[in-house]
C-alpha cells in the first residue's frame, strides 16, 4: 500500500511538472540578433515553427508596418527557399541618409521550392531592417503561414497590454533605447563595423605578441628544466660510479 501511494504521489507530481513546465502555444515570432534600439538598424529572425504532423510550411508572408514604414529591408538568402520583396509607394516619403524615399518594402514572402519546414522542425528568416522609429516601442508584423495542404494561419491579433495573448498573435519587435553614446545600432553602421575592426586588429596584434612571449618563456623554462635533468643524471652516473668501484 506505501509502494502504491508513493508511485502514484510521485505520478500526480510528475504530471504537475509537465503541466507547468509545458512551453506556450508556438506561433510565427520575431526575435533581433543582439539588440533592435530605436533609430538604428538590426538584423531579425522571423521564427516559424511547423505545428501540424500532416502537413509542411511552404509560405510565410510578413507584412512590414505602414504606420513606421522601413527604408531599408534586405533579407538573407535562405537554402531552399525563394524570396520576394514587396514594395509600395508611400503617402509621406522618408528621408534617409539625406536623400527622400518616396517608396518603402511592404511585404516579404518566402517560397519554399522543395518540402519546406517538416512536422517538428521551425525554420528561421533573418531580415536586416533599418532605420528603426525613435517614436515608437514596438513594430507589428502581421504574418501568414501557408501550409502544404493549402491551410493558411493567418497571425495577425495584435497583442493588448494587460490582456491574455490572442490565439493567433502577430509577431512584435521590442525596441529599445538608443545608447547614451549616440549609436543606435550595429547592423549597418559603418562607424561601428570601423571600431569593431579596429579593435579585432588590436587584440590580434597584443595576441601575437603574447603568443611570442610565451614562446619565448616556454623555451627558457624547457632549457632549465634540460640542464637541471642532465646534471641530475651525471651525478647520478658519477655515484653509481663510485658504488661499483668500493663493491
């Protein structure tokens, strides 16, 4: 009877765990590689996870934010997949850069041209965005995901600040603060690529000279460590030596 109790206590815990441990409902993300601050560029990962075991994602289309529209979007090229850059003309050009664009991307689709994201599997869709609003905490990219069986998800319920998540959210961007040095972003700034470079060129430089001297020492050490051995043996020999001669 104790065995039965303990068993079906340690169950009950287990189920428990499982049950406050299990991830939330996966849904088409968006996530910055390092930091997305306002007024700088970033790299994003569109993150989209395959939720059916019939079916393969085959298309995923994000719609980029017309009330803080980008002047710059350029997506990586991902294997197995083809991409298409939707562009539209805007009511209010932006200036970027000195010079005024009249037109901004609206919509990125990828294809896949073979299987797509299998049953189990998610697939990341990096973009490099830029520049990001300095009057805005957050941008909205309302997504689409087709499936193999010609299923589409359409996550685009935007999220309400103090309300539960929506059963088929849209992915957010955080944004946030500009540093205090005046940088915004790493991800196209050449002013930051430029320091960067510097200093991979200075601690290459201090790694080769440290790797020099520690040559250097490691052969002193070596050398010392040689003589203090041989001497060690020729006593030895001159004693054994000796030995032999009074036996």
């Amino acid at each position: 009877m104790k065995v039965s109790r303990i068993a079906a206590a340690g169950a009950a815990a287990g189920v428990t765990v499982l049950a406050l441990s299990a991830p939330a409902f996966a849904h088409v993300s968006v996530q910055p590689e390092g930091t997305a601050a306002k007024g700088g560029y970033a790299v994003v990962d569109f993150k989209v996870p395959n939720e059916r075991d019939d079916a393969s994602t085959t298309k995923l289309e994000v719609n980029f934010p017309t009330d803080h529209p980008l002047a710059s979007v350029m997506p990586e090229p991902v294997p197995g997949w083809d991409i298409k850059v939707t562009k539209s003309k805007l009511d209010k050009p932006l200036e970027m850069h000195g010079e005024k664009i009249s037109e901004a991307v609206t919509k990125v689709t990828w294809t896949a041209d073979g299987d797509g994201i299998k049953a189990g599997f998610f697939q990341k869709f990096p973009v490099s965005i830029g520049t990001l609003p300095e009057d805005a905490d957050e941008l909205v990219f309302k997504a689409l995901q087709t499936y193999s069986n010609k299923e589409v998800v359409r996550w685009i319920e935007v999220p309400q600040e103090g309300q539960e998540e929506p059963d088929n959210p849209a992915p957010v961007l955080e944004l946030s603060a500009a540093s205090e040095d005046g940088h915004h972003g790493a991800s196209g700034d050449e002013a930051s690529d430029s320091e960067s470079a510097e200093k991979a060129s200075a601690d290459t430089a201090a790694a080769d000279t440290g790797s020099s001297d520690g040559t250097d020492t490691t052969a002193r050490v070596l050398g010392i460590v040689g003589i203090v051995v041989g001497a060690a043996g020729v006593a030895y020999g001159v004693l054994a030596g000796r030995r032999r001669s009074n036996a």
